[in-house]
C-alpha cells in the first residue's frame, strides 16, 4: 500500500519504502535537472499529479535510432578502463532490421502493384460492358474498394523490424552487486499479474489453475511478482481451485525452480511427448518428477471433484438449517403447516455461506448481484531467500539450496449489483488495477486470459529489457504474440492466425507500435493511468515540476478542485501510490536518461498487508466507486466496445505513447483457441462488431490527434473498416454466378489487356506473399489458409457484424456475446473431434448460397454452352474460372460442414449431384438453344 502522505521530510533515515521495495524519500524537487556527479546524492520527491496531462517525466534522449537502439554519443563510449561500468552500459535491446534486398525489392513490389492497380482501375472504367451495364457497374464498385482496403492493408506493412534482447546484461544492471547495492539484490520493478476469468462451466478451473501455477514458478524475483485472479463470475468453484493451486504451488514451484523446467504449466509440462529426461542432470530428477506427477494427478481428481463437493457440503449444511428451523418452529408452538422458508445456500468448508454466486442463486447471491470478495491466498514473501531442506515430510522433494518463497496471491471478485453496468470484462481489469495498486502497486501490469500459460519461464524479463532500457520511458506496453496449442495440424480456420501476428504486428512495430490484442500483454500503469509520455524541453519539464510542486504542497486545494475524485475516484490510497509507481517505472539513472530512478532503489522489503490496506481493496472493487469519474473513459481499460483492447491500445497510441512487439526465441506464452467452425465464425464475429463499434465511435482514427504518426492511423482505420469489406466481397463472390446465368461477363472481351493487367496484378500478389512469407518467417501454407478464411469470415461473421453494429447505431440495439468455451478433450477422446462437430449457426447460410449457387451457375452454363450453336467458350471460361476462384476459397468452409472423413452420410452427395443436374436441365428446358435442331455432333441429345 502506498505510503501517507502528510509526513516530515527525510533526513535520510526515515526513508519510505512501498509494498513492491520501491524506495521514494519525501524531499521536494525543486530542480528537474541532474547531473551524474549529483544523481547518487539526489533526494527524489513523489508528487501527486494534477492531472494525466502533467507528471514528472523524462525528457526525451537525442539522438536515437529506435528503442533499444541506442546512439552513443562520443563522450559516452566505454573505455577499457572500465571494463564493469561498460557492461552495464551496454543496451538491453536492439533493432534487427529486416534484410535489405527483401526489403527493397518488397517495397518497390507493392508500389508498382499500386501503379499498376491504378491503371487497371482507369481502364475498368473507361471500358464498360455495354451489354451488360449492371454487370459491369457491381464489379467496377467492388473492385474500387478492394484496392481501397488493400491499400489500408498494405501501407502500414512497409517498415518491419525484429528486436532482440539481452538478458544477461539486464542481470548484471540490476541484479548484481554494485556500490549501490552491495547486497546484489533484484533492483527490479514489480510486476502484477492480471488473470481473468468468468464462468466456470465455459473456462475450466483446471485450466485456470495450471495458468496460476505457471506464474507463480516464473523466473523473476518472488519479492516483486503478485499475480491477481479475477473471477467475474463470482463462483465458489474457482475460489476453491485456486486454493488447491496454492496448495499445490508449495511442491511445484521448488520442483521447477531445482530442475529448471520449462513450461511451467503442469498439464503441458507432464504431456510432453519424448525423452523428459534431455538435458537433466540431477540423480533425484526421475525420483522429484514422479512424485509431482502423483500429486498433480490428485489436484486434478480433486478440482474435478469440486462440483459434486461444493453440492454435497451445501446440501448436508441446507438439510441441517432446515432441521434446526423445524426445531424452533415446534418450540415456538408455530403452525407446522407452515412451509420453512430455508434459503438454499452455497457453503463454504468453513461453515460459512459464500458472499459470493449460489449455485442455486438467491437474492444477492447472483452472478449480476453479489458482494465484493478479496481473498490472499499467498502472503506477501518475505525479502530475503528461505532456502528448502532435505525434509521429504514437509517438502515432498530435497529442496536443499533452493527458495522456497512463492509471488503474493490474490482471488478477487468485485461487487456486482443491479442498476450498475459493469462493462464486462474491461471494467473486471479496471477493479484489478485499482486493487493492485492499493496492495502491490507493481510498476508494471501482464494482463493474461485464464487459458493463457506461461510458456517461457523468462518472459517478463524480456519485457523488461524494453521497458528499463533507454527510451524505455516513453513505451507504454510490450505486447507479445499469442500461439496456441491444439491446432490441427492442417489449421483449416486459420486459427493460429500467423499473418496477423508475424506480419502486420512486426510491420506496426516499426511505425508506433502493435496494437494491443487483450492479453500477453505487459503495462506500464502509469500509463494506464491516461498519462502522457514524456516530452518537451527541460524548461517544460520545469514547469511542470512546479505546478506539481504547489499542488502537493496544498493537498486541499488540490482536492477542492475536483480533480483527484473526477479522475481516479475518492480513494486517497490509490491517489498516493500513482507517483510511486511512476517513480519506480522509471529506468535506471544515467546513460544519457536525465530523471532515472538510483540505482539500488527497489532492493528494500515490501510494507505488510494489515487489515486496512485489505478494507481499502475491498472499496476501490465496489460497483459505486467508478461513478462520476474518468475510469473507462480516459484512465484504465476503456469502456463502449466489445474489442475493449484494441481501444485502450489506441488512445495510448493517441496520446504519443509507442509500444513495442517482442518476439521471443521460445514462445513467451501459449493458449487454447476453439477449432470447431461456429465456435471460430462466433469468436470473429465479436472482433468484427468490435471494429464497426470502433468505427462509428470516437475512436475513428479519423479522429486521432497529430501525436499518432500517418502510418499508425492508417492501421487504425484499417482495424475499423475491414468489416465493412464483406458487402463487396459477398457481391463480388455472386458475380461469377451470375455472369454464368447471363451468359455476359465483367468486361466486353477478354482481350488481351485485361488478361495482361489481371496477370501482372496476381503475380505481383504472389510476390508480395513470397517476401512477406521471407522477412516474417511464417510458410506459404499458412499465408494462404489466411487468405481462404478471410473469405469464409468476409462472407459470415464479417457481414453479421456489419449489419449488427447499424442496427447498434441506428437503433440502440445492444449487442451481447457469450463466452469462447475453453475446454479440454479428455485424454481417451480424439483430440480434434471438436473440429469435426457440426453445430448450426445462421452464420453460415450466406457462404452456404454462395457454394450452392456457383455450382449450379457452372452446370447451368456448361448445359447451354454445349447446347448452343454458336457456343461462347470465352465467356464460359472466364465465368468459371472466377467461381472456382470462389469454390476453392470456401473449400474449408464445406469440408467443416461435412464432418469427420467417413461419416458424411452418402446421400448428401447423392442429393447434391441430383440438384445440380435437375436444376441445369431444368434451365435448359426453360431458355432451349434458339436453334436446338441444328445440335453439333457430339452433343448431347435430351
């Protein structure tokens, strides 16, 4: 919790330390300016800040490549001499630039295909199809805004870059010994882990609670590392998986801290196909694996249990409330013909109703109205190591020279009532962050979905590296790329969605930064907090210091001007731990950062949790407390979409802030994600009506200030506009029908320019693809089972969304979504038989037509072509090979609807053969050839 405010100044030795070891004395700054020879003796101040827009910030470094590629200046360059100071100079990250040649030839490729797509667009409209006017006009509209969107598409995608990390030298800055931190303690900042999760039934608790035990055993320092777990849901099913977790961690974390285990999640870690010995050696490692095998499987059968648990314990503990209320009926002489009104409560194992949803719910009691909950499951560790011993009673495994220490937890459900909106899943963050702040306060927030593990045990590291390197200031998240496991091997949905995360996410870090995609996400708070980054000159930097200065000094005046209550809300707790962590956010003192934080400054103990600091929790999570203030709308999570991410991402971006895109060697972490095809259709369907919500809201990039670069706002108006591509591609996709059906096409002739055009502008698609597949590292497979969903999404859910987000605007319809089941097939089950589950949506009617009636067109104007007696085999050609372009990128789609290999009932080709040939002879009986006696030898006779 931070610190009170109204305190003496220091002297030196009553120095304030908050709960994640952050070090601040009460000295006010009357200077912004240091210098090297001052900074060691320095006494920092922590202000309160009036507003977002004014905070003690850095100034920004010049020169500067990029982040994590710094340009030493000639005075800085290491010496020999010192050899030490120059290894801790060195920079944490650096910019890998994509190949030249690659680049280059990339570059030049997409603008001739610009050029040339602007030759081909002027001819498509100087040449119209006069015998065919409709034709002609629907293809030439679709095909304007095709190149419309791919230009959108593409120009954001021009300056990609691949950074790399240092993680030994982010060891040696700031967790070796040093002057000023003669101890080596971690000078780390903290980090808070944010889980969320909603509904038990939909989001296993075993899961859950195998994402919970990967951070706790992550590599980084236990002292600085609380992980929170928001159950929105409020169900007594989670609370008690999370507490076998944290059972179970006591065992499992010394087991991969010892052995070095990687990943971190049991469920994954103990399915490991292959020699699990490589690279072990430890004589116990067999002996420590078997035993933590047995006890994982006992967690499991007992979280499995839970259900039936939690019913019997209710049921035993309601059946005794009935009997005693039976009891003091006949004592009291009472009408025994009275029925007892005995609430069906849910018990908890200490005999206690649980505050928050029943099973059976009850008033209060519901998963929309119910008490605020905050359990600490894992004390706050202490700040030095507790090494194991060889007891195998206690320990279950030798944890001799290992820290048995485990990070702070914290179960959190935040009060729910009607009346209030509770802003799904962003206003969970919210009451996470505010929480968090009262109780840790980590500089730093890692956001992470319940079935989101982490994979590589060094991942926050990685983040660090940016966040603590030069200009790591002015980064306000690193987001890292989500892979998901349970993929066919085939991806026939593109759910690993690889173009999205190799291409477009590495090509936006090389402009402002990724845009935020809701989890694998690490924050900087304060810039959660709607702060600005820094910037301006120092005598701006002055200035600002004074006016935070005059307000801190005056915290009444401060207060009676409204602000802190309209921005943050009316807890004072809260309000006092922003600067701290703006201060311990900052990057380390020195190398050119002009207002660093000292060095050694994060290395004392954390305050302990007493009973006010929990009780402030506790009001900060109330349903009340976000009324008449800017949560939601400028500080923390925004509210208003259902792409909540993607909007917090971009009014960062709109504020100046950059981010940054870390690529890992090993994976940082790994998801599920739903194979089957509606649950697919009904995931991007949310993504999509998120972005129409975008569009016609504030958060247009249209709107953007100038603090967002050209590029990145061209990016952003591709996030809000490509929904709206799928009525011309829905359009476009009945074209080839319906030129097979007339008998005309898109375009007079085929002649030769348009065969020219149309060939330069597919080759050079193709190249692009080819390049793009070069520099991003991803496979031609993958890039063009993107291109065949994009399709199956264009023509489904991409649609719905259009028409779902008018009907939001247009009419105030509110738009609801549930949740992306995340279940697990059981072992003795096929582990893809999800994908060959056929479940029926309406989605799936329009690309369904779409199949249907490309098919018929074919054999319709097949049927006519060879009854004709002047047959047009150019047009037919033409036609066709446009629906088959259309057949072969719905192919996915009809394979999804056929099921499992082998069990597609034979009378559905039967039927579908049958229809195609009655609906083409029927066709043929209706328009006959005009001159049908005169049939060509060879042709068919009816």
């Amino acid at each position: 919790m931070a610190s009170k405010h109204n305190v003496p100044p220091s002297n030196g030795d009553d120095s304030r330390r908050s709960m994640s070891g952050r070090f601040m004395s009460n000295d006010f700054d009357n200077s912004m300016e240091l210098t090297a020879e001052s900074a060691a003796n320095f006494g920092y101040t922590v202000h309160i800040p009036a507003t977002p827009d004014h905070q003690p910030m850095s100034e920004p470094n010049s020169p500067r490549d990029a982040y994590g590629n710094p340009v030493w200046s000639k005075g800085e360059l290491p010496t020999a001499e010192e050899p030490a100071k120059s290894k801790k100079r060195r920079p944490l990250t650096r910019k890998v630039p994509i190949k030249r040649t690659i680049i280059y030839s990339y570059r030049g490729l997409a603008m001739l295909r610009l050029v040339v797509l602007g030759f081909f667009l002027m001819w498509r409209v100087r040449n119209p199809n006069r015998d065919a006017m409709w034709l002609w006009g629907m293809s030439v509209v679709c095909e304007l805004w095709f190149a419309f969107s791919w230009i959108l598409d593409q120009l954001p995608k021009l300056c990609p870059v691949d950074r790399l990390t240092d993680l030994e030298v982010l060891k040696d800055k700031f967790e070796t010994p040093s002057p000023e931190n003669p101890l080596g303690r971690p000078d780390l900042p903290g980090i808070d882990v944010f889980v969320s999760t909603a509904d038990p039934e939909k989001e296993p608790p075993l899961t859950t609670a195998n994402t919970i035990l990967s951070i706790l055993a992550a590599e980084y320092p236990v002292e600085k590392l609380s992980c929170y777990l928001s159950d929105d849901g409020g169900a007594l099913l989670t609370f008690e998986a999370l507490a076998e977790a944290a059972s179970f961690a006591r065992y499992w974390v010394p087991f991969c801290r010892k052995h070095s285990i990687e990943p971190r999640n049991p469920e994954s870690y103990f399915q490991i196909k292959g020699d699990f010995t490589k690279g072990k050696m430890k004589s116990d490692f067999v002996k420590d694996r078997r035993r933590l095998k047995r006890e994982y499987d006992e967690m499991k059968v007992r979280i499995n249990g839970l259900p039936n648990s939690i019913r019997r314990r209710s049921d035993a503990f309601n059946a005794h409330e009935e009997i005693r209320a039976k009891r003091i009926q006949i004592e009291s002489g009472a009408d025994l013909s009275t029925p007892l009104n005995v609430t069906k409560a849910t018990w908890m194992a200490d005999g206690t109703h649980w505050p928050g949803t029943w099973v059976i719910p009850g008033k209060e009691h519901t998963r929309g109205d119910h008490a605020g909950i905050i359990q600490v499951m894992l004390a706050p560790p202490s700040n030095d190591p507790i090494m194991g011993s060889k007891d195998l009673d206690e320990n279950l495994i030798d944890t001799t020279d290992v820290d048995l220490r485990l990070p702070m937890l914290v179960y959190v459900s935040r009060e729910k009532r009607p009346g209030y909106d509770h802003n799904k899943k962003a206003g969970a963050m919210n009451a996470l962050v505010r929480t968090s702040a009262v109780m840790s306060n980590g500089p730093f927030i890692l956001n992470l979905d319940c079935d989101h593990y982490i994979y590589n045990s060094l991942a926050m590291r990685e983040a660090m590296c940016f966040m603590m390197d030069r200009g790591g200031d002015r980064i306000c998240y690193v987001q890292f790329p989500q892979r998901f496991e349970g993929v066919d091997p085939n991806d026939r949905y593109a759910n690993r969605n690889t173009v999205f995360f190799d291409i477009n996410m590495r090509a936006l870090d090389g402009l402002q930064g990724p845009v935020y995609v809701g989890t694998g996400c690490c924050f900087r708070r304060v810039a959660l907090y709607g702060f600005e980054p820094p910037r301006g000159g120092k005598k701006k930097l002055q200035k600002k210091a004074a006016l935070l200065a005059q307000m801190a000094a005056d915290d009444d005046e401060f207060e009676s001007r409204g602000l802190l209550p309209k921005q943050y809300g009316q807890s004072r707790a809260f309000v006092e731990s922003i600067p701290v962590a703006e201060m311990a956010g900052r990057p380390l003192e020195g190398s050119g950062i002009p207002l660093g934080r000292p060095a050694g400054a994060l290395t004392g103990p954390r305050e302990p949790l007493d009973a006010e600091t929990v009780a402030e929790a506790i009001n900060v999570i109330s349903c009340y407390y976000e009324d008449k203030t800017e949560w939601g709308g400028r500080v923390g999570w925004i509210y208003g979409s259902v792409t909540e991410d993607v909007v917090t991402g971009f009014r960062m971006h709109n504020r100046g802030w950059k981010s940054i895109y870390c690529v890992t060697k090993r994976d940082a972490f790994r998801g599920t994600v739903p194979i089957n095809l509606t649950d697919r259709l009904q995931q991007v369907l949310r993504w999509a009506t998120g972005s129409v919500e975008i569009f016609f809201s504030r958060n247009n990039a249209l709107f953007a200030t100038s603090r967002m670069k050209l590029l990145q706002r061209i990016a952003y108006l591709n996030v809000g506009v490509y929904p709206f591509t799928s009525v011309f591609l829905v359009v476009y996709c009945f074209l080839p029908a319906l030129s097979l059906f007339s008998g005309q096409f898109i375009v007079q002739n085929l002649n030769v320019t348009f065969l020219v055009y149309l060939l330069i502008i597919s080759i050079s698609l193709c190249l692009l693809a080819i390049l793009e597949v070069k520099w991003s590292g991803i496979n031609l497979e993958e890039w063009w089972r993107n291109e065949q969903f994009w399709v199956i999404g264009g023509t489904s859910a991409h649609l719905a969304a259009v028409f779902q987000g008018f009907l939001k605007v247009l009419a105030g319809v509110d738009i609801s979504f549930t949740l992306t089941s995340k279940a697990t097939a059981d072992e003795d089950v096929d582990e893809f038989a999800e994908l060959y589950e056929v479940k029926w949506t309406s989605l799936m009617i329009p690309p369904i037509t779409i199949m249907l009636v490309n098919l018929v067109a074919i054999a319709v104007a097949v049927s006519r072509t060879i009854y004709a007696t002047f047959p047009e085999w150019s047009k037919l050609l033409g036609g066709v090979f446009f629906s088959l372009w259309v057949l072969l990128h719905l192919y996915p789609f009809a394979k999804g609807l056929m099921g499992k290999r082998g069990r597609t009932p034979t009378i559905v080709f039967v039927w579908s053969g049958m229809l195609a040939i009655v609906i083409s002879l029927l066709w043929v009986t209706i328009s006959p050839p005009s001159d049908s006696n005169n049939v060509p030898q060879g042709g068919f006779h009816l």
